[in-house]
C-alpha cells in the first residue's frame, strides 16, 4: 500500500441505464486499473440516467453496488454526490456501495489544497426553466410524496419527465446550458476556496478564471469540468504533484460468441 502513489479520482455523468453495458465495462475497468488503491473515488453525479427510488431492484446497480463496495472494502474511500438525473439515491444504495452520499456543493481537503465540488446544474441559473424544476424536485416533501407512489408509476413519471427534458433541451441555446461565469465566482467566493470540480454540462475541460476580488490571496481560480461518458471515459486523477483530466477509450466491446444467423437454417 505504502509504495503506491496517492491519488483521488473525480468522475460524474456515466448516465448508465440498461441500454449502456459498454458504459459500465468501461466503469468497471476504471475501478480496476485506476481506483484500486487510491485514496478516494468522487462520484459527482449523474452515475445512473433515471433513479426512481433504492427498492428498484436492476443488474446494473447491483453490478455497480458490488464493484465499489469491493472498492471501498479494499481501503479507497467512495463519494457519491446527487445529480440532476439521479438525485433519488438514497443511505441505503449508499450503504449498499460503501460509499458517503456528500451535499452539493461539498468543500473537501485534496493534498494541501481546499476543492469545492458540485454536480453542476445549481450552476446553469441562465437556464431559469430547469432552476425552477430543480427546486421542485430538490423539495423534500415533493421527493417523499413520489417515493410512496408504486414502482410502476414512478418509471412512468420519470420517462415523461425525461421526454419533456429533452424535447425543451433541444429548443434551448447551448450556452443557457452552460454554467454562468458569475454564478461560480459567487461560490468560489462563498466557499473561499480557488478550485472547483463540477459535472453536468458535459464540456469537459480545465478553465482559470481570472479573479477581480483575490480568494486567499489569489487573484486566480480553476475550473475542472469533468466529461460525459458517451463516448470516452472521463477520469479526473488529482495528485500531491497536481491534476490531470483524462480521456480513456472504452473497452473493445467482448467478441460475440454465438454463431452467426445463416440465410438458411
Ligand atoms: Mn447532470
């Protein structure tokens, strides 16, 4: 253990659902090859496309249970952090990975350096129809009321909401989509500190934001954006010596073994 380098991994926005087993094999040689024994893993949102409660029993998130539980097991701390697709999971799902459910935004100690971290979309005040979405959905009592609906109803619920997500998201200009710059001088400032890593907008990229009012004495703050995983995994490794934000190619997808179908049988 004491021979490996320390290091702490950010990702946020698999989005995997059952139509995504690429996404997860990739997650899954991630935690392999990178996470097993680093410090910690951050989860910063947007780990599954739709969470409709704990009690939805799927192959996926017993396949992602069981990878970071193994993970945490082994001595790497786990985080998940809610995102806006995902924002049901619960202490039990929690529990069941091993892993700390963090508030958004989260101010955590990495190597010396005080990082703030977000999911994200609390950062896209632009897009005001989602902020008053957002609301609704982060209400608690709104949360509880659609727990206790049945299993059936709450996929019905949560595939209209998604349909109505993406029929407005195709009429919104992309940059309403994008955090806006002052929100997160706003949150910088608050939290005083002078690195944050967010998800969400799936424009992965490292941004230094010349600052007008100096944060601890700098007039400089950074801006980690993690990626989507659609097409590439994205991995954030955060180092005593500094960062770095990986593309990774996904796994070959396995060889089929079945034979193919012949015109005639
Ligand atoms: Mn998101």
């Amino acid at each position: 253990m004491s021979d490996k380098p320390n290091k702490t991994l950010f990702i946020s926005d698999l989005h995997l659902d059952t139509d995504t087993p690429d996404i997860l094999q990739s997650l899954l040689a991630v935690l392999h090859d990178r996470a097993s024994g680093a410090d910690a893993l951050y989860i910063l949102g947007d780990l599954f496309e739709a969470w409709v409660g704990d009690d939805d029993q799927s192959d996926i998130a017993d396949a992602v249970a069981s990878a970071l539980m193994s993970l945490s097991r082994a001595g790497t701390r786990v985080y998940l952090m809610h995102g806006n697709r995902d924002f049901l999971i619960g202490d039990d799902y929690a529990a069941r990975c091993g892993a700390t459910l963090l508030p958004d935004p989260t101010v955590v100690e990495c190597y010396g350096q005080r990082v703030a971290l977000a999911h994200g979309d609390s950062l896209c005040t632009r897009d005001t129809a989602y902020m008053a979405f957002r609301r609704q959905m982060r209400d608690p009592a709104w949360q509880q009321a659609f727990l206790d609906r049945p299993l059936l109803e709450r996929h019905m619920v949560a595939q209209q909401m998604r349909q109505k997500s993406q029929d407005a998201n195709s009429q919104k200009a992309s940059d309403i989509m994008d955090v806006t710059h002052q929100e997160v001088i706003n949150l910088l400032e608050t939290l005083k500190v002078n690195i944050l890593i967010h998800g969400h907008t799936h424009r992965p990229g490292i941004h230094t934001i010349r600052l007008h009012d100096a944060i601890n004495g700098s007039d400089e703050a950074v801006r980690i954006v993690l990626g989507s995983w659609d097409q590439k995994a994205w991995v954030l490794e955060f180092s005593p010596e500094g960062y770095e934000l990986k593309p990774l190619a996904h796994p070959q997808p396995a060889i089929s073994v079945k034979p193919a179908k012949t015109a005639k049988a």
